[in-house]
C-alpha cells in the first residue's frame, strides 16, 4: 500500500510538472507554402488522384483544417505582409507588385512575440515588395536565412552555379535569374555545393528546433519554402525520379547544357521565362515536375514533425501551414473545384489551406468552415502564447472557434483589391467580383498524367455575382438576379475601399 501511495504521489507529481511545462509559452512555427494549388493536399476530398501528402495529411489530423480560409491577395509580396502585420496591407497602399512593401510603422508577429521572450528565426523566402523594414532583421527576426526575392533556383545554390553562369554568358545579360548563394543574415552569403532549397531550409529550422531543447526561450520558426513555385522545372533528381520522370543531373562544367536549365547563349532569361515559367510552351511533364517539388515539401513537414517529437517538444509546440495563395496554372497546380488561378481574384487565386495545430492542447481532426484569413495567423499565435494583441489588427483570433465549433463567425466579410479596377468581396455565402477580362495559355493532362496544350483560359469581364456555397465553382452570376445584393455589397466594398490607401510605390525589387 506504501509503495503503490508512493508511486501515485511521485506520477501526480509527474503530472503537475508535465501541466506546469506545457503551461508555458509554447514554441510556434509556421510553414508557408508557396503557390500551392487548393486541391492539391491528398487528405482533401477533392485532391486528384496523383497526390500524396502524408506529413501535411497528419498535421490536419492532429490539428484543424479551415476550408474558407483566404490570402490578402492574389499575388504573393502582398499576402505575405497580411499575414507578418495582422492586417490588411492595402492600408499603407500594397495592393500589388512594386507597391508599398513593408514600412517601418508597421509591427508585426515577430516583433510582438520578441516582447513575450521569445527568438525569433526566419528561414526562406521574403518577397515583401521592399519599404524600409523588408529585410526580416529589420522587422524583427533574429537571424535569416533565406532570399530576398519573389522566387530562386531550387538546386544552382553555390558561388561556382552563379561564376558558371557569368562565364557561360560571355558579358551578356544574366537578367533576374535568380542563382548562387543564398542569403545569411543581412548581406552575408551562405554557398551550397549539394542539397536543395527545401531540405536546406528544412535543415536550418530543425536546427533551430534542436537548439531549443537546451533553451529557457520559447522559439518562432517561421520557415517560408520556395516549394511550389516556378522553377519547379528544377527539382531535385530524387524526387524526379519518384515522381516518374529523368532530370538531367546539373553539370556547371557541361559544354551543352540540358533542359530544364537555361543557356544564356540560346535566348535571353526573359523569353526562357516567358516559355517555361508563363506556358509559354506547356511542358509535357510539367504536372509531374510540380508534384517532385510538393513530395520534398511534404517531407519537410514530415522531419518538423520528427524532430519536435525526438527532442520531446511537439506538445509544447503550435504548427500552423498555410499557402501565400491560390496555386498558379504556370506550374500545373489543380485548384479544383475552384475557378482561377494566382493573379485572379476568383476563389483559385485567393482561397488557400490554413491548418492550425498544437498537440494535447487544441481540438484534433476537426474542420471549420467559417470565413478565415492569413491575417488571422498574427492574432491566433499571440493569444496562443498569452500575449497583448496590437488594437488596430484586422485579422480575427481562430482560438475560439478552433475550441468550440458552435463560435460560427470570425469575419462579418473580407475584401481584396489590386488598387486598380480589379476587385471582390466575400460575405456569408456570396462573392462579388469586379475584374478585367483575362486570357491565359492553357493545358490538360492525359491518361498518363502528362500535360498537353488546350485551349486557352478564359476569365471573364465585369460583375459578377456567385452564391459560394451552391456554387463554389464560380459558374453562374447570379448579378442579375440578385440587384440588391450587388448594390450591398459594392456599397460595402467601397466603404471598406475608402479605408485603404492610395497604391504606392516605393524602391522594391523586382519580380
């Protein structure tokens, strides 16, 4: 009887440390993807039949999957400053490409979670369309490692890829490919004969989670992969092969160098882009290229996954994934059933995956169809880790309906608009879009997953007007049928429209 009062004593007293341990500020990473198409996570009902994310398939397992959830924009710079500040970025004018950036009055999550006690790390991509605080160590990180532009060569990482390049150019223009040595801190630059982004970055965020092991700080990982984006005609040759195809292994030394890598000598890097990076001409194997490149993002899911629980802190760790945007038909990403595509302003290029998960302590294996945004990240991990949120944020904290599915409202409605003429509100079950036509190369897959050119996608002119929740393909306006509400919500729009700033340009780099 002793012993077992012994045994019972010493487990509540196991118990109590383990509550007061998980208690603490919890440690929070989030994953951004990047042009990641809607349908294209296997543990979707409308995943196709070629997809196989298992690590990301877990993460929505042991967490929530918000299936209205939404960028800040079509575009990439944008969203991205939506989801660091909480708030809509059209406010100090970055609607699009070249406008606004990031300004130094601006706070954002790692500078809140910095007063909280946290480090704060920052691997991968940042593409914030310059303005003073663009680079992460000016707007709160503690260390990068990463790239500063809107895209970069998954494998050519190294100062001799780049010196081969300048050689092979002969004094001709290198334009913007982006090729060589990653950043390291601010200017540093860091050379990699072998690896690839994803497993670079990957590598670098498990170090830091590994560090935080041995540290009395709770840590912020915020690890944004190139992994979807063009070039994914560049994979690496492992993940090709598992994807069913050959790519030549890169050969800086070559006296001819072989597709999917760009020859200075055979046309100028803006035409090679425009051929293989806009559908210029569409890649037989361009589906299955896209889907090497998903199957190395997955995997990096998967090792975040191993080393939180190896070094006993995944249930003391917040994970949220996400994408910048609706996939992009330039890669072959499927958004289906959605319609368009990035750059769009139909539910393909603004509806994203949002998961959010924290072992033991949040809800498990759930779903929640309220109205969602990038936005909500800043608010959500704050609240997490028992922080003040800034009073003027626009994104709503999902903690309440994350715990109790009976909270069905975060956001009263959410708009976008590229500061032009192109522009859309959601509410409730109704969408309203005003846009310019669109018309864009186009492909299909056949019966052996391999793409083919096809007739030419069409977006439409005007105003339109869809009831999402009958129609979430978009394929009926419904404008003249329903005046009344198009007049609603356009008077929303506008008033919300009047709240924003005036498109501005600023020094930027460029796309």
């Amino acid at each position: 009887m002793k012993l077992t009062a012994y045994f019972l004593l010493i487990g509540a007293f196991l118990a109590s440390v383990a509550c007061s341990e998980a208690a603490g500020p919890p440690n929070i990473v989030v994953i951004m993807a990047d042009d990641l198409g809607y349908a294209d996570l296997s543990f979707l009902p409308q995943s196709p039949p070629d997809i196989d994310t298992p690590a990301i398939d877990r993460l929505a397992a042991e967490g929530t999957y918000f299936s209205n959830a939404y960028a800040t924009a079509p575009i990439c710079s944008p969203s991205r400053c939506g989801m660091i500040t909480g708030r809509y970025q059209q406010r100090w004018g970055n609607y699009w490409y070249g406008q606004g950036g990031l300004p130094n009055e601006e706070t954002t999550l790692p500078q809140v979670l910095n007063e909280l006690g946290y480090s704060s790390h920052k691997i991968g991509k940042t593409h914030l369309n310059g303005g003073p605080a663009e680079h992460p160590l000016d707007h709160g990180f503690q260390d990068f490692l990463g790239f500063m532009h809107h895209t970069w060569d998954y494998i050519r990482l190294s100062e001799k890829d780049l010196a081969a390049y300048q050689e092979r150019a002969g004094g001709k223009s290198l334009g913007i490919l982006n090729v060589g040595p990653l950043e390291k801190g601010k200017g540093g630059r860091a050379s990699y004969e072998e690896g690839f982004t994803t497993e670079i970055f990957t590598e670098e965020a498990i170090k830091r989670i590994r560090a935080g092991q041995e540290s009395e700080k709770p840590f912020y990982i915020q690890l944004e992969h190139n992994a979807v984006h063009m070039p994914t005609y560049v994979a690496d040759p492992d993940y090709a092969r598992e994807a069913g195809y050959e790519q030549p292994v890169w050969d800086r030394e070559a006296a001819k160098w072989e597709f999917p890598f760009w020859d200075p000598n055979e046309m100028s890097w803006n035409d090679w882009h425009k051929k293989w990076g806009h559908l210029g001409e569409v890649d037989s194997l361009g589906r299955k290229r896209y889907l090497a490149n998903l199957a190395a993002l997955d995997d990096s899911v998967a090792s975040i996954l191993a080393a939180l629980e190896e070094t006993g802190q995944r249930g003391n760790t917040i994970l949220v994934f996400l994408s910048d945007n609706g996939g992009t038909i330039n890669t072959y990403s499927n958004n289906s059933p959605l319609r368009g595509y990035k750059y769009m302003f139909g539910e393909g290029g603004v509806r994203i995956p949002i998961i959010v998960s924290w072992k033991g302590q949040l809800p498990e294996g759930q779903t929640r169809s309220v109205l969602t945004s990038g936005m909500d990240i800043f608010p959500t991990v704050v609240e997490l880790a028992g922080g003040t949120l800034p009073a003027n944020l626009d994104g709503k904290s999902l903690v309440k309906t994350i715990r109790n599915p009976e909270v069905d409202s975060v956001h009263d409605f959410l708009c976008f608009s590229d500061g032009k003429g192109t522009w859309s509100i959601r509410q409730g079950d109704w969408k309203l879009i005003q846009s310019a036509g669109w018309v864009h190369s186009n492909y299909e897959l056949d019966e052996n997953n391999l793409a083919r050119s096809a007739p030419d996608y069409l977006y439409p002119e005007g105003l339109v007007l869809f009831n999402l929740k009958e129609d979430i393909g978009e394929t009926r306006n419904l404008a003249d049928i329903h005046p009344e509400r198009v007049a609603a919500l356009k008077a929303k729009y506008e008033a919300w429209r009047g709240e924003m700033g005036a498109p501005r340009r600023g020094k930027t780099r460029k796309k």
